[in-house]
C-alpha cells in the first residue's frame, strides 16, 4: 500500500494475494481499507479545515460574524440554504465531466449525468416551460459566462448587439462601452450600441429604443437590468427585434427568483432566449443557465415548418467553446434550490421581498433621500444622493463602518462608475432572514443616520477619497459612528441566518 496525490493504492501484489486467499470474491470497497492502513498512511482526507487550517478557518468565522451582525442591502446577493451549501461540498466537487449527459469525454459519469438530466427538469418547472419548447443549459458558471456564450453561439465576430447602458441600469456585458474605449468583451469581440433612459424621469425611452434599432440593426437586443427599478416591456422589445430581425434575449439575473414566484411578469413568453444567475433572487449557488427555444418556430411560404436553431449553437458555445469540465456539485445545489423554488413559501418570501423593497424606498423617500424613478416594482432601488452634497463610495465606506452593506451605483446625469453618485439597496437577503415592512423602519433610520454622519465628515473633511477615510478613523469620528455600529450590530443578531452555525 503506498499514497499517492492524496489516494490509496493496492499494490499489485497484494491484489493478486487477495484474489488468491477470496478465491476470486467481491467485497465492499471499504473492506480493503482496514485499521492497519488507515494507520500506516499520512493523510485521511476527512479532517475539517478547523483541524487542517486554523488560519483560513478563523477567516471563515469572521465572514459569518459579519454576515450575522451586519444588514446585507447589496442587491445582487443572498443567502443560501443548508441544502445548497451541502451540495457545493459534496463528492461530486471530485468528478470530471466535460459534455453532456450520455456524451461525457471521461468516464464514470452514471450517475452525474443524472444529477444535469434532473437540474435541467427542475429548471424548466419552476419556470413553467413546456419542454417541447424550451430547453436550457445548466452548466454556465455564472451569468457573465452565461451572456457572452450566447453571444457566441448566435453571433459572429463584429455582429451588432444592443442592451441597456450601464449608466442607466443595464450590466456590464450588455455591450458596455466607455466613450470610445471598448471595457466589456462584448463591445471588444462585438459592436454594441445602447439604449438609454431618460434622464428627466429614470425610465427607459423605448422610443429613442426603437429609432436606434431601425438605424443601427443589430442582430439580438438585451432585455435586462442590473440596477432599474421598474418593470421592463418585454412585449415592446420583442416588437422591436422583430421590427429589425433580432434575437431577444432577457438577463433576468436579478429577477429570477420573482420570475419563479411569479410576483412579476416573465420574460420567457416574448424571448428567444433567457439567462439568468442562480445566488441572487433565486437564492441558490453561484451560477449561471441558459434557457433557449425549441421546436416550431413557424412556417415558411410553402407551409413548411421552420425549426428554432438555438440549442446546438449554444450548447456548443458553452462548451467546448468557452468552458471545460462543469462544476457537478453546483449544478446539484441549482437543482436544489429549485426545488425549493417550487415550494408554496417561495413565493410568500418573494411576495415579502417585494413588500420590503417598496416600503424600504418609501420610508427614505420620507426622511428626505431622492429615490430614482420615485419607487420600485423589484427587488431593488437606487439612492441619488446628490441632493445631500454627496458620493457613492464615501457613502458606501461610512455605511460599511456602521455594519451595512450597499455598493455605490451610477444615478442618472452621472459621468463617472468611478466617482458616482448613489447607492444601489437590495432587500433579498434581509428577507431572507425574516424581515419585514416593520424592520425596513429601522434598517431606514440605520441609514439615514450613517448617512449624515457621512455628510459631516465630508464638510469638515475635504481631502480626497482616501485622506477622507482616513479622518473618519479618527477618535474624534468613531465617538460617532461607532454607537450606531453597535446599535446595527445589536438589531442584526436578532434574525436568523440560514445555513449550519460552524462558519
């Protein structure tokens, strides 16, 4: 018996011995790993990182306390349940399986291909997709991923593509450029052309939309958002593609989890095709999907049917084109965390998500912030703190300070995703931990409090960024802020969090 890379390895010798002495009979594999071995080898593979790896795992403690004691607002983030996070650590992280179910390159993968096979039936169920229709791809490894595979499959180098700007709402692979300076992969590989809002109310002018689609014709339109808080016109914007004889595709990263609910309209009845994450409204692991029409598309002149031709050229595209091996043991916790997606108390916590979005809103509305568009219809909303003489990112560090999480966000009339002017608040995760329009007062008064003490810093401070935090660690600044801290921290311990209690 002798280790390597971590494994245990029957000498041949000893094989022929066993088989020998049994005459040839089969035992449980564990009938070979006796005490004796166990006790001759170096290392067992079961310790927990506690015992392997103090240092990372005090690392991992202080995440979760920050988790525990802090208010979680960033908009693209939740948290998951036990049942994910026992998938994501399970023996099927240790499993190659480049391809797809019944055409896999490696070996031993029986039982994988049943876990896809299962992902992808729960994926189409908990979005109601008839599966004559539709079929999706499980294997992207986050949305970003997710988007560019599309592109690649239904596009071809230096095709025209369009999406929301990411000054008004849209992501970053939507076609993002900076001036002229192409920062997204879809603008390098592709050429991109916005749709914009208007700056006068913070909604999308599909007006201006559909005169740039006849101008510009690009060959898939992007209905999606990152940070807008209304509702998109997925009617509208199939008009246009078929105006200029685009493809529509719908990120609904942000809003999957809604969609499943059914608490908003769904993107699938207008578009070609959908992606989405799986961590954020959904509430799952760290991934990606792609969902693509199949079947009749419609008939040609003569009455013959005309076939969608979606699914090859993106299967493809995600791999061998883009991505090797999938990662199995998250697309397990997706086919987990769908199946809770299809619980009847989903849809009563994305109910309440939206209950807790529209009333955290109104209540800043109240004490005097600038909300952009006025309001919500989703998950999340955005804080134009110009009014109170104010920026994002000194905002977002005294808020971080006072345990609560937000990003600076991009407000209309905004130059720079540097230097710009708001927040961008999300409500799944305090949902997730039993929230509601009562505490939303609260998390409000947090808030606003942080908020002013961010402005008095800023008045008695005018040194840059970094100068700036460095005065707000002062004594004489921490004798401020480090009460609301604790009153933060104190309020935030009462909630549950989901998931084992260990780290």
């Amino acid at each position: 018996m002798h280790r390597l890379r971590g494994c245990y390895q029957l000498t041949l010798s000893s094989v022929r011995h066993y088989l020998t002495t049994h005459k040839y009979t089969i035992k449980p594999i564990m009938s070979y790993v006796t005490p004796d071995i166990i006790a001759r080898s170096v290392w067992t593979g079961k310790q927990h990182v506690n015992e392997t790896d103090p240092e990372l795992y005090s690392l991992l403690k202080q995440e979760k306390s920050r988790q525990v004691e802090g208010l979680e607002l960033i908009a693209s983030e939740n948290m998951t349940s036990q049942s994910v996070l026992d998938c994501l650590a399970s023996c099927l992280t240790n499993k190659y399986s480049e391809g797809y179910p019944g055409q896999r390159y490696y070996g031993g993968n029986q039982v994988v291909d049943k876990v896809e096979l299962l992902c992808q039936e729960r994926a189409l169920a908990a979005f109601k997709l008839d599966p004559s229709k539709w079929g999706v791809n499980v294997q992207p490894l986050s949305g970003s991923p997710a988007n560019f595979q599309v592109y690649t499959g239904l596009l071809k180098p230096h095709d025209r593509l369009m999406g929301l700007d990411l000054p008004d709402g849209g992501h970053l692979t939507h076609g993002f450029m900076a001036g002229d300076k192409r920062i997204s992969a879809s603008s390098l590989f592709f050429e991109s052309m916005p749709y914009k809002i208007d700056p006068s109310t913070g909604l999308i002018d599909y007006g201006k939309m559909r005169e740039t689609a006849k101008l510009f014709k690009p060959k898939l339109i992007i209905a999606g958002i990152t940070a807008y808080s209304r509702l998109l016109d997925y009617k509208l914007i199939r008009e246009v593609c078929d105006d200029v004889g685009a493809h529509m595709m719908s990120d609904m990263a942000h809003i999957s989890g809604l969609v499943a609910a059914g608490v908003i309209p769904s993107p699938f009845e207008y578009s070609d095709v959908v992606t989405t994450t799986t961590h954020k409204s959904l509430r799952g692991p760290r991934a990606g999907m792609i969902f693509y029409r199949i079947g009749v598309k419609g008939t040609n002149a003569k009455g013959e049917e005309i076939l969608y031709d979606l699914k090859k050229p993106i299967d493809t595209a995600v791999f061998p084109s883009l991505q090797g091996g999938p990662h199995e043991n998250t697309i397990a916790a997706i086919a987990t965390c769908l199946r809770q997606a299809m619980e009847p108390d989903f849809r009563i916590y994305q109910e309440q998500v939206l209950k807790n979005a529209k009333a955290l809103s109104a209540e800043l509305c109240e004490r005097g912030l600038s909300i952009v568009t006025g309001g919500t219809d989703t998950h999340l909303f955005l804080v134009d703190l110009h009014p109170k003489g104010l920026d994002g990112a000194r905002a977002e560090y005294m808020l971080e300070l006072c345990n609560i999480t937000v990003n600076k966000n991009m407000v209309p009339g905004d130059k720079s995703a540097l230097s710009p002017g708001g927040l961008r608040l999300g409500v799944p995760s305090l949902t997730t931990r039993n929230m509601n329009e009562v505490d939303m007062k609260h998390v409000a008064d947090f808030i606003v409090r942080a908020l002013e003490i961010a402005v008095l810093a800023k008045n008695q401070c005018t040194e840059r960024l970094k100068g700036w935090k460095e005065f707000v660690q002062k004594d004489e600044m921490r004798i401020i802020w480090e009460p609301l801290r604790e009153e933060v921290r104190e309020f935030s311990i009462r909630f549950p969090m989901p998931g084992a209690n260990n780290y």
